[in-house]
C-alpha cells in the first residue's frame, strides 16, 4: 500500500500574496490572560469552533463533489473504488459519522489583520485583544518552528483558509482524482488479493482511512465567501494518522494527559494545547481593541507581559470608534 500512502503529494500551493511576518489571534480578556500566564496557545476540537456551521459547510461541498466525480468517473474506476467512494459519501453525510471524525481535531484561528472591525465585534465588546504571533518566513510561507503540539502523537500544520468555492471544490477534487483509481491498479490488486478476501478488505479500509484523512484536512481549512474580510489561517492539531477506521481518541490514559476541557457559552469544550518550542510563546504584539480607558488598558496589558517575562512584546491601541 505505499503506492497509496505515497500518491497524494498535497494541496495546490496556496496564493502568497500575503507577505507580512505575523499572522493575529484575536481573544477575550480571560483568552490573553490565559495564554500569557499558561505560555500556550488553546486549539478547540473543530466541532466546537464558535460558528458551528464551518464543517457542514465543507461537508455539504464536499458532497456534490463526490456525485460530480462519480457522474465523471464511474465508467472509468474499478468496483473498488467506487465502493470506497460510496462509504466515504456515507459517512460525511451522516450526522453521527461527521461528529466522530472531527473527534480529535483542533483549530486554533488567525487573521492577517490585527484591527479589523468584524472580529472587535465579536471579542471586543467587553474587551478584546488581537495577538501577533511570528508564525510566516519571508514571503508569506508558513512556519511552526517555533510551536509544537502538547501531544506528541499530533500531527501539526498551518493552513490557510480558502473561501473561493471553486478552489473548494478543486481541492476535493483533486484527492479523489490522484488516489481513488491507485486502489484498483493492477499492482495492488494483485497484492491484496494474494491474501484473499481480508487482502481485499484491509485495502479497502486503507484506502477509506487515507483518503478520509486529506479530505477532512482540507475541510477544516473552508469557509462560505461571506468570511473572506478576515483572511484566517488556521494551526490544525490532530492525531497521526491511525489505519483504524474505528479510531477514537483519547485512546488510553495517556492520551487523556492532552486533553482538557474549558467552559463555554453553554457548554464544556475540549481543546488541547499548542506549546513553545523554547521558552516563550512568538508573540510579537499585542494590540486592546476598542476601549473607553485606554491609558489603564494599556498599562494592565504591560504588567501582564512583564510579569510573565514577554518583555519585548509591541502594545498597540485601536484607533477604532468605541463599539456601542
């Protein structure tokens, strides 16, 4: 099965036309808090994210690509892989089947604007803080040197979001594309079904839990075009890839030390942690949004960096009207 793990060479190269070295995470006062005094970076499960609707809205995509592809491709692919085809369709389209793969699934956002109005909105009410983190090189390309997930059996990628549905749709495409008819090649046929009936059947569920994977990679980087303003990226934190259809995680007790659950609006959110790779956490700026007191905002922020020993961190105001 290399041929298969080893077909797909990833998503097209993103547009670079962003060519800044930060990319900001806007927070609550109780968000900064906590990534300042705790020296880490919370990535939510994806199904908890605050719109909900972010991974329906990849799934329903993703499925008017799958009749696409079969309409286009049925006569050309072995029964196989359009067996695999139909149980992947299946299972993004069944509610229970969506809740379970996006278990152990983090995202943690970015824009590359720190003082945009949509998200003061959102977070600046009370309050609200955009944080600038060194996470691009030159050039616009991504960079996690200086992170790593608490989990050492996470994988860890910075992705940019795509809001242009057509490029969606070219995506998805193009893993069904590259990978669904390897399965029915001649060469791994014939090596499957040297063992028969199980041969057949563990490279079907090879092939499932592959193609699943790079689908569900490029789903939580999607967004509708209405979201395009804030120009996110995300770090997506989630388990190796496990050959196990069935795979749930946490798996054990020690996968249980990685995951920790927060309070929200109205009700528990598990996330795990993205953590340093030295000392400190790359912030490079933190800018308070909106705010009626803005010599103490700007003085209590200082304190709070200093005394966790960001000492070189840039505060900077919002030059926003006060949000009513």
């Amino acid at each position: 099965m290399d041929q298969l793990t080893g077909a797909w060479p990833g998503p097209p190269a993103y547009d670079s036309a962003f060519s800044g070295k930060e990319l900001f995470h806007y927070t609550t006062v109780d968000g900064l808090k906590g990534i300042i005094e705790e020296n880490c970076i919370w990535a939510t499960a994806a199904s908890y994210l605050n719109d909900a609707t972010e991974i329906e809205y990849g799934c329903a995509l993703l499925d008017g690509v799958f009749q696409d592809w079969q309409d286009a491709n049925e006569k050309k692919i072995e029964a196989l892989g359009l067996q695999v085809l139909s149980e992947l369709r299946n299972t993004f389209k069944d509610p229970l089947s969506k809740s379970a793969m996006t278990t152990g699934i983090y995202v943690t956002c970015f824009c590359e604007r720190d003082n945009l109005l949509s998200q003061w909105r959102a977070y600046g009410q009370k309050g609200g803080y955009s944080v600038g983190f060194s996470l691009l090189e030159t050039g616009g390309k991504p960079s996690l040197s200086l992170l790593s997930p608490e989990n050492p059996h996470f994988d860890m990628n910075l992705v940019r979001v795509t809001y242009e549905r057509a490029k969606q749709s070219e995506r998805l495409h193009r893993i069904l594309t590259d990978m669904l008819p390897i399965i029915g090649s001649s060469n791994i046929r014939s090596e499957a079904e040297g063992e028969g009936e199980k041969g057949l059947a563990t490279m079907s569920r090879i092939a499932f839990v592959i193609i699943e994977y790079f689908l569900l990679d490029e789903i939580v980087a999607f967004k509708n075009e209405a979201f395009a303003e804030e120009q996110e990226w995300g770090i997506v934190v989630r388990p190796q890839i496990t050959l196990s259809k069935k795979a749930t995680w946490p798996k054990n007790d020690e996968d249980s030390r990685w995951l920790h659950i927060r309070a929200g609006r109205n009700l528990m959110i598990p996330y795990t942690r993205i953590l340093p790779s030295v000392s400190s956490l790359p912030i490079t700026s933190v800018r308070f949004g909106p705010s009626i007191d803005k010599i103490r905002a700007e003085s209590s922020l200082n304190t709070l960096l200093l005394l966790n020993r960001y000492e070189s961190v840039k505060i900077h105001g919002s030059d926003i009207p006060v949000l009513l």
